[in-house]
C-alpha cells in the first residue's frame, strides 16, 4: 500500500485517539506499527518525526515512543473560527508571527535542550531534501516549515506560548497555506527560506539570542514582502 508522510500520519493519528496502537501509553514496537499500517519502515519514521514536531508522541531512546496526551483532548480552539477582512488579513498574520516568533526564538535559544535541537535539525533535513530532489506531494515543503517554526516555538518552553502558536497556525493555514505551498514550488526561494532557517537554528544552537531573534525578525520580514507586497 502506498501512503504519502502526512496521510499515514494522520492514520496514525486516528488509531492514536482510538487507541489500537497503545500499549500502557506508549506506541507499538517500530515492527509492529509498520506491519499494521502495511508500510516501510522509512515511511512509518518519516510520519513519526512529524507527530513528533507536532507534540503529539515524544521519543524516550529504548524506552520506546510515547504519547504526550490525547490529541484532540481539551476545548477547542477559538482562533480556527476568526475571520480576518481580506485588506487586513496578511497585515494582521504577519504582524501576530513578528510579535511570537521573533521572541520565542530568544527564549529558544537560552532554553531550548539537545531534542529541541533534534527536532530543529530533522524539520532542516527534509527541507534540504526537497529543495535538492523536489516535493514528493504538493505542499510538502510548507508543511516542513510550519513544522520547523513550531519546534523552534516549543524550544523556548513555554507552554501557553505553544499553544497560542498552534492555534495560530490554524489560522495562518486557513488564509495563506496554498500561497505558502507556491513559494516552495519552485524559484529560488526555497533555497533562500532554506538558508534563513539554517541561520535561526544556528543561532538557536549556539545560543546567541540577538542572532536568534535577528534571524526570525529578517525571516517574517521576507515573507511580509512576498506575500504582503
């Protein structure tokens, strides 16, 4: 059976909130997963590593993978149902992603801790992959993205700061997700998004808040005069 990352992720997902792959709150065995779902297991790590970006699982070494909490639990978001008017609307989403991101990368970059860092650096490697060998499915670049910014956003270790970003990001999605998906379909502006993302993490690693927040300040600024003109 052929299955793209973001659908097995997603039936993953599914069997998570139902509870068939759980076992005393962590997932089956890796083997055992990829013979449920009929898929490799490079295909079954793949979708993993995005669950992972997305704060669903966490990865303890042997220990095995684990559940962070039921997804789905808790109220729901009241951000999904805003409705922006068009002439404010990227004006508005930029201006949210300037006044989190920008600061969430400073505190990344005195708090964030080696799986931080490995979650950073997996959202760079795919993205690396793409730009050299293309997108296996429309919008694949942007998802990465979006998965990289908010592990940069859970590096600062601020829980209610995650959470307003992933209510957040349904919004963005809403509004400028197929505009973001273009962007990575080609030009160059994949390899420019690439390089700027390399520069935050690097920062981040280092640990060089001014060069953190530098980074994500110039990031949103491209982005405001791609989409905003």
């Amino acid at each position: 059976m052929t299955n793209t990352r973001q659908k097995l992720s997603e039936r993953i997902l599914e069997a998570i909130r139902d509870g068939t792959i759980i076992e005393k709150g962590k997932l089956l065995p890796e083997r055992d997963l990829s013979r449920h779902f009929d898929v490799s297991r490079n295909l079954l790590r793949e979708a993993l590593v995005m669950l992972e970006c997305m704060d669903v699982i966490e990865v303890r070494g042997r220990e095995g993978v684990f559940v962070k909490e039921q997804p789905g639990a808790g109220a729901s978001s009241n951000l999904s149902s805003v409705v922006l008017w068009p002439e404010n609307m990227l004006r508005d989403l930029l201006e949210v992603r300037g006044i989190i991101e920008v600061s969430a990368a400073g505190l990344a970059s005195s708090r964030r801790t080696e799986e931080d860092l490995r979650k950073i650096r997996q959202c760079l490697l795919h993205l690396e992959e793409i730009y050299q060998k293309g997108e296996a499915e429309s919008g694949e670049g942007a998802r990465w993205d979006a998965l990289l910014h908010l592990a940069v956003v859970e590096a600062a270790h601020n829980r209610l700061l995650t959470r307003i970003f992933e209510d957040f990001a349904q919004v963005q999605e809403k509004y400028i997700g197929h505009s973001r998906a273009m962007v990575f379909s080609g030009g160059n502006w994949p390899r420019i998004i690439l390089d700027q993302h390399r520069i935050l993490f690097e920062a981040i690693r280092d640990q060089d808040r001014e060069r953190a927040e530098t980074a994500a300040r110039e990031h949103i600024e491209l982005a405001r005069k791609h989409f905003a003109g």
